[in-house]
C-alpha cells in the first residue's frame, strides 16, 4: 500500500529524532543495560610524583599503575584547591569554595558546610536512579550551624541530608579529633554511658586522653599536634568519653575497604540492584601516617613511603572486588587525589629524611597549601574497561568538573543555578575522539588568603598577595596590591621562570580574565 508523503514526513521526523537520542552520550552508554556505576577513589595530600606510573621509583604503585595502563591517564588532571575541605566541597557541589564563606580547613566541631537543598553530585545520582554511598574521610562538617554536631545523638544535616543513602566516615580528618566512625546519623559504636564531647579548650588541666608514647614510629608528636592523645598519637583539639567508638589508627584502610566492598556487594545483589555511586575518600597518606602492619617498612621512604603502599592496596581490593562481581565492565572509576603533597605536615615522621631522590610532586613546584602546579596538579585516572581505551592525555580536567560530566553520563539536567564552576568533560575522561578538557582552571589553596592560579592552556598566572606588612611606610594600597607572575608550563612546567615582561599582552589578558572570575565569585 502507498505510503501518503505526509505520512512518510512523519515517519522520516521520528527516524531523525530517534537518531539523535541514540547519539547522545547518555543513551549511547546506557544502550542495552543500565546506566553504568561510579566509583571515585579520592587519595589524600597524594602528589603526581608519588605513583609510579608518573614516575616515581622508590615506592611502586602496582594497582594504580594498572589503571593507569588500562585506562587513561591525565598529565593535567587537577584538584581544584590545594586543601582538602575546599577541594571535597567542589567536587560535591561543582562550585569553587571560594564563592562561599566557611569552607577552609573544617575544624573539629565544624557544621556541615554543604547547605541543604544545594545541588550536589550525589544528589543528582540519586534522582538518576542511583544509590550512593560515601566511605572514608569527610571533613565537611556535621550538624547545623547555630549548634554543630550533636555527638551522642542525630548527626544531621552531613551526608544523608546532601544526597547520600549511606555513609561510613571519619568526620573530620585524623590529626583532629574525634577518633570514631560516623554510621549515617550516629557515632558507631557509641556507648551512651560513656558520652563523647569534642571541643577547643582543654576540659582538664590534666587532659592528655591516654599515654603519650613519643616513640611510637619514632614520631615527634610536638609541632603543636599534642592537645588531645589517642593511641600515642597526638591531635588537635580535645576530646572525652567515647571508649569503645575509637578505632585503632592502622585499621582505616581495613574498615573502609571492608565496608565499600561490602556497600558494593549489597547493592550487585539486591532484587532491584540499581547502579550506584561510591565516593571512596581514602585519608592516605594524610598525616597521621600509621599504616597497617602489613605494610610498615613496606618501602625505603619511611611512614610516608608505607602510606602509599597501603593506599594502592586499596585500589586494588575496590577494582579486585568489581572483578569479582563481574561489574568492572560496567562501572566507570575514578582515581583523584584532593591536594598536592606534603611531608612534614606537624609531625616528624621521617618523611624528610627518608625522601631522598624521591619526588612527591613530579616536575612541578609546590605542594599542599600551594597555587602552584604542585598543589593541585595530582594523579588523575579514569578507568573503564571495554569503554576507555588505554591511553595518555594532555587535556585539561579537574575534579570539580566530574558533577557535570556525571550529569551528562547519567542523562541528567543540571538544576538552575546548580554545579556554576563545573565543565562538562565527559568525552575527555572516556578518551573519545576530539573531545575536549575545560580551557581554563582557577585554583585556590585553602581560603580567602588572595593565592590564586589561573591556567589557560599553556599559560600560567599565578597571583600572591605581597608581604608588606609591618615595614615602614608601607601605604594600605600596597598592602592590598598582589604580586603576579607569568609562566609558559608547556617549556617550564616547574614554574622557575616569569615571563610576564615578555608577554606583557598575555599577562594582561590572563589577567582580565582572572579579574573576571574572581569577581563573579563575591558575595
């Protein structure tokens, strides 16, 4: 029977637009199963130097490395601060911390710093269908900002109230107290006879919250680390009670792999197994560095050397646990670290001594607290088999970026106003031809201190307020004027030469288009 050519017009319309979504990323990757898992691993104060697979020879990173061969590799991944707090509160909310007051370095009884109803990564997974879940350091706050945390009783809002389904977490960071595991709401473990109170102030004269044992992995607990002792190990802040709640340092890595591979396998099993999202957020190799037994002196470089050891492991057991469960094909893994690297970070730990012709940050200047290369430009590793094809690449991508890409492999809008400062880059991190990376990065250290970097392509501007204080004369305008530098990173990536003066043109457009960042950024 003849086809009517309005007929054949419709059908050709449904035809093209059927096309259309089949070419989508989303649809194309969700083609004929569900939407793939996510699994972030976030390092701690790991440097690009410290892997192997970016060339560090001394420790040997054997698990990392294999996702480096079998997927790809970023020479210009990035974090987008270099601290922790900042750099976790974008990648949760794919906005730059700088634009919100409160989110330096949390301290102990810190609010949660995240808002309620705030566009969030997870967030967004979860109205995509996925169940998400957060394992490991937080550092983020708890409670409401009038109170803070309620220690011994509904630690909320955290995690759950910012779209978590489940968390297993270290609420701060483990040079500060408390030393216990949050469990969704509540202190695990917590024994209501023996309450737990944190604060700032010492609650007794005498307070030392256990034996001072100073030789402990022959570490100098005294660079101001010794408010409060917990199994010999000195932190900041003060804590009471909580007996049985506090964990053994050596057994972080062990509970937090146990519980993501438990997390993990619950979920594969479930009747209505759904995909899901872990944010494995590893404290190695943080100070504190005590690792498990299994790996001290597992390498030449001391505490710090032995960290890593461990924190490759742990890469191995999350990947070794999806092999395991035949998901590996269908999940997408990440490998981040929040900042650059340090090592003495308050404690005398050999790191130093031990370093030798090991070097943390690779060919980059700084490190943590740093804006330059070597505080945020950390190993960067995405991982998919049978999606990413193995490979290198130059392309420029941040952590603040996975919200936005995320959304778009999940098939996600983006809420209005929500992820402003996150780029979608999800064809550069699965390898696809002709994709590309974000074009410009600006990177903070740890607040409002008036650091910043600013990247555009091979370009480098590096702005630092000038130390003026205290000599004489000096006028309040020179106090507020900043000290800008230029570098060329495709000839100089150690930063080492200005060339401002000789491209007096690219350091003024750097320079407008820094201003015009920063200026969309206050409140």
């Amino acid at each position: 029977m003849a086809v009517m050519p309005s007929v054949r017009l419709f059908l050709a319309a449904i035809a093209i637009a059927v096309t259309a979504i089949a070419a989508s990323p989303a649809a194309a990757l969700a083609e004929n199963h569900r939407l793939p898992n996510v699994v972030v691993i976030m390092a701690d104060d790991l440097g690009f130097g410290d892997v192997s697979c970016n060339g560090a020879t001394r420790v040997k990173t054997p698990h990392i490395d294999r996702l480096a061969r079998e997927g790809r590799r970023f020479t210009s991944g990035y974090c987008s601060a270099s601290t922790c707090t900042p750099t976790r509160y974008s990648f949760l909310t794919g906005e730059y911390a700088f634009r919100r007051p409160g989110t330096g370095v949390a301290p102990p009884n810190s609010p949660c710093v995240i808002p309620v109803g705030m566009p969030t990564l997870p967030g967004m997974l979860k109205q995509a269908g996925y169940a998400t879940a957060v394992v490991g350091k937080w550092h983020l706050g708890l409670g409401k900002n009038e109170t803070g945390p309620d220690w011994n009783g509904t630690l909320a809002p955290g995690p759950l109230e910012v779209g978590f389904d489940h968390c297993f977490i270290l609420p701060t960071t483990n040079d500060r107290v408390p030393q216990v595991f949050v469990a969704d709401h509540r202190v695990n473990n917590l024994d209501p006879a023996d309450p737990l109170w944190v604060g700032d102030k010492k609650p007794s004269p005498d307070h030392v919250n256990g034996v001072d044992h100073r030789d402990r992995l022959k570490m100098d607990w005294s660079h101001g680390h010794n408010n409060t002792i917990h199994n010999g190990i000195g932190r900041i802040g003060f804590y009471t009670g909580g007996t049985a709640a506090r964990f053994r340092d050596e057994d972080l890595a062990d509970a937090w792999v146990a519980e993501s591979v438990r997390w993990i396998k619950a979920h594969d099993k479930a009747p209505d197994a759904r995909p899901f999202f872990l944010f494995l957020a590893s404290h190695d190799i943080h100070v504190p560095r005590a690792a498990h037994e299994r790996f001290q002196a597992a390498t030449p470089l001391g505490p710090r050397g032995d960290c890593i050891a461990q924190l490759d492991w742990t890469v191995g057991e999350v990947t070794a646990a999806l092999e395991r469960l035949g998901i590996a094909k269908d999940t997408l893994v990440i490998f981040c670290s929040d900042n650059g690297p340090v090592l003495d970070d308050g404690y005398k730990d050999d790191a130093v001594e031990k370093l030798g012709d090991h070097a943390p940050a690779g060919p980059f200047r700084g490190g943590k607290y740093s804006v330059y290369e070597g505080g945020t430009r950390t190993p960067f590793i995405a991982w998919w088999p049978g999606r990413i094809a193995p490979g290198e690449s130059d392309e420029i991508v941040c952590t603040i970026d996975l919200a936005a890409s995320l959304a778009t492999l999940a098939g996600q809008a983006i809420s209005a106003g929500g992820f402003p400062d996150s780029v979608d880059v999800l064809g550069a991190l699965l390898g696809d031809a002709g994709a590309r990376g974000r074009t410009a990065l600006l990177q903070q250290d740890h607040g409002s201190s008036g650091r910043f970097g600013f990247r555009e392509g091979k370009w480098k501007l590096v702005r630092l307020p000038r130390k003026m204080a205290g000599k004489a004369g000096a006028s309040s305008a020179l106090l507020d004027a900043a000290q800008e530098s230029l570098y060329d990173l495709a000839g100089d990536p150690g930063e080492t030469t200005d060339v401002a003066d000789k491209f007096p043109d690219v350091a003024a457009r750097m320079r407008q288009s820094l201003e015009k960042e920063l200026a969309t950024l206050e409140h």
